[in-house]
C-alpha cells in the first residue's frame, strides 16, 4: 500500500476506537492516510489520537480542513484512491443513501470519485430494521461495498449481528478496492466483447440493439482492477475506456469477429457481453437509399457466432463465457446456447426484470454452468455483478 492515499471516514459508534487499529494497520503498510471524522465519532474517540496515528490533522468541519484547496470541502473526495466509512452507522447510510450532505464526512461520500466501503457497525435491532436495510440495498445497488458486520458480542449485552468487522477483513476489502490483491486473474490475458453492433442497410440506416456497453465495461474495469491484461472489443458506445484496459473499437459484426481473432492467441478467459447482431443485410445499398423508392426489400443473413467460433478455435481460451439475454425460459435458454456454443459459463439476463439487462446501471442475473445455475444475483450495480462474475471465473481457473 505504500502512497497509496486512503481516506477514512469515522462516524459515531462506539466501535469508532477499533478505527484506530485500523489508521494504524494502514499507516504500517505505508499507505497515506486521511481521517475525516463526525461531530458524534469525536464523543467516542479523540482526534489527538486520530491526528498522531495518521500522522495528519483530522478532518472535522466543512470549512478550514484544508485551506490552500480552493473547495475544500470536497479536496479529499477527489483526493482519495479509496474511501472507508468505519464504523459507519445506521444513521450515517441512512443520510448517504437519501443524498444528505450535511457535514464533512457525508458531502465527502456524495462527492467522491473513488470506490466507497462501509463497515457498519450498530445495534442488531437498527441493523434488522426494514429501513436501513432497504438503504444497505439501495447503497449496494448503487455501487457501494459492504463489509460486515458480523455476529459477536455488542456493546448492548448481546451477541448477534451489528459487530463492526474485524481489520483484517476492513484491509482486504480495501487492498480489493486498490487492485491490490492477488488474484487468479493476476497477469492472465482476458479478451471481453461489450456493446452492440451496427450492420449497414445503406449509408445512413443500420440494425442495432439497445446494448449501452456498460456490462462489458463494467467486466473490463473489475478484471484490469485484479491485474489482468485485458482486451476490450468495443461496439459503438458512449462510455469512456476503463483504466488500463486496451480497448479496439469496432462496428459490425464482421469487424468484431475479425478483432476477437486478432487478440484470441495466449488469451486464457474469453468473455462475450457483446450483444453482437444475429442477421445483417446481405448487401448494404450504395449511399442513402431515397424514401420515395418505398420501403426498401431486406434480404438478411446470418453474422458469424463470434463466441462459438471461439469455443471451437485451436487457440480456445481455457474459460469461456457467454450472456444470454431472454425474455423467457431464461434458464432453458440460457443453458440450451451454453451447450449449443460450448461455452464453460453463460450469464442470464431475465429482460422482463426492471433495472435489468440493456442500458441500466444495474443488473440482475443467473450464472449458469454445465450442471445448472451457479450463482442467482439479485439486482446490483454492473460493477458487483461483474465482481460476481470474475470471481466464479476465478474459480474454474483455479480448478485448472
Ligand atoms: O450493454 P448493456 O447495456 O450493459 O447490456 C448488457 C447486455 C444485456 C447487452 C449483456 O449483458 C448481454 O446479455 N449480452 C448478450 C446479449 C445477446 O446478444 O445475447 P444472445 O443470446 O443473442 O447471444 C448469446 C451469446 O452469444 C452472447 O455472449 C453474445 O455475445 C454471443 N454472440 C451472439 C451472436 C453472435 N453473432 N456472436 C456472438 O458472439
């Protein structure tokens, strides 16, 4: 972790000395570290201590943190390579998943540009409560990471759920959080297809579908994050290129597949989130076809099945995946093609589900092996459901 900058969020719960040991840990692995803490956190715990462990002032109001920022109210937002909000209450998520900025601590979570874990830590009847429940869910479909609590004994007199995890579990998540721990997919080559495809009817007309891009994009970031190299073949999106990841662009179907044989030699995992054209004009019109000539007479014709190509390819990657986007029998369906195109994996997005499949933010799936469903994913950011998914990845690699 050495520089790598680490904000620490503090809010009031008497597990906010446990966030001491955690300062500590990080400043030992050389991370820099910034505490922000509530006006509640400073009743269990005193910045003296905070300021000595981290080695900086802590900060507490809205104005006069940071003087020489120009806003400093949200320097440390943009600042941070990680946020961690430990403990954070029910009050705490609460006011983040409602959009409150009503402090330092809560404008710098709305605010910020990096990844956001809460480790919450309460009473078992405030962390039972439909409530923030339903704020935990609405936060982690958002995006944001949760880690705990777990089951142990309270500051109340019981032993149940409410415990603020313990600081190995805080490191490691956010050791995950900077790409810094060691994974299967650590130096292994990754090919992704992601968005859709254009197949020409004339100059100004083409077929598509409403793919956004953002699963695959979502799939490149999480497995560059775990240090893979990875190979991005875009269609038309609007999306912005993940961090370390190369990305080829293309537009029809014919480019992809030309692109996926380009990059497949020494590629271990092949991942198809494409939602590649099926059937492309059989000849695409000179210039614009004009409207007074009537509704032109399409003659379509089958694309390449880029993925099944890939399955059958000398070079097939040791795991290979495909999506399936349905509107019915979902699971029929998704494991008819995964055996149709011999693929290891097929994820399976039900299209009827809101927040789910094209163009949302969220998605909910199904990951499907040889034998049957895998993994049921409720509905979540692309960018969990792409962690998901990278982690079952992970585990057929490891069963190679
Ligand atoms: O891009 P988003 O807006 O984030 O939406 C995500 C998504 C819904 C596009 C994505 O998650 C998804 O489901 N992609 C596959 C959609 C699709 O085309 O499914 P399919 O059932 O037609 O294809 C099955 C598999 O074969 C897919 O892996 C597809 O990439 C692949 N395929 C299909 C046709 C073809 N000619 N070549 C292929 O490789």
């Amino acid at each position: 972790m050495q520089g790598r900058r680490v904000v620490v969020g503090i809010s009031g719960s008497i597990a906010a000395y446990k966030a001491c040991e955690l300062v500590s840990r990080l400043r030992q692995r050389g991370a820099q570290v910034w505490v922000v803490m509530t006006a509640a956190a400073r009743r269990f715990v005193g910045t003296a201590t905070l300021r000595a462990l981290s080695g900086r002032n802590v900060a507490c109001e809205m104005f006069g943190a940071y003087p020489h920022h120009e806003l400093e109210h949200i320097s440390l937002a943009e600042f941070g390579e990680v946020m961690i909000v430990a403990p954070a209450t029910a009050n705490i998520i609460a006011k983040v998943a409602a959009g409150i900025c009503d402090d330092l601590l809560t404008t710098t979570i709305n605010a910020a540009a990096c990844p956001v874990i809460f480790a919450p830590a309460m009473n078992w009847r405030m962390w039972n409560n439909p409530i923030t429940q339903s704020n935990v869910k609405k936060l982690q479909e958002l995006g944001y990471e949760f880690v705990g609590p777990e089951e142990g004994w309270l500051a109340c007199g019981e032993s149940r759920a409410g415990r603020l995890a313990g600081t190995e579990k805080l490191m490691a998540a956010i050791e995950k959080a900077l790409g810094l721990e060691k994974t299967k997919l650590a130096g292994r080559r990754v090919v992704i297809t992601a968005g859709p495809t254009r197949e020409w009817i004339d100059a100004v007309r083409f077929i598509s579908n409403p793919s956004s891009g953002k699963m695959g994009y979502a799939l490149a970031e999480q497995a560059a994050r775990r240090g893979a190299e990875v190979t991005l073949i875009s269609g038309p999106t609007a999306l912005q290129a993940p961090a370390g990841v190369q990305v080829v662009y293309v537009e029809t179907a014919a480019q992809m597949a030309a692109a996926v044989q380009e990059h497949l030699l020494g590629s271990e995992v092949f991942i198809g989130a494409a939602a590649v054209a099926d059937w492309r004009p059989r000849r695409q019109a000179e210039g614009k076809l004009k409207k007074t000539q009537g509704p032109p007479q399409l003659q379509l014709e089958p694309t390449d099945d880029i993925i099944a190509q890939v399955a059958g390819s000398a070079y097939r990657p040791s795991v290979v995946v495909g999506f399936a986007a349905e509107t019915e029998n979902l699971e029929h369906n998704a494991l008819e093609k995964l055996r149709r195109k011999n693929l290891d994996l097929v994820v399976a997005n039900d299209l009827t589900r809101p927040g789910s499949g094209f163009g949302s933010d969220t998605n909910a799936v199904m990951i499907i092996d040889r034998n049957g469903p895998r993994k049921r994913l409720d509905t979540a950011a692309k960018a969990r459901i792409a962690a998901e998914i990278l982690d079952v990845v992970e585990q057929l690699l490891g069963d190679q």
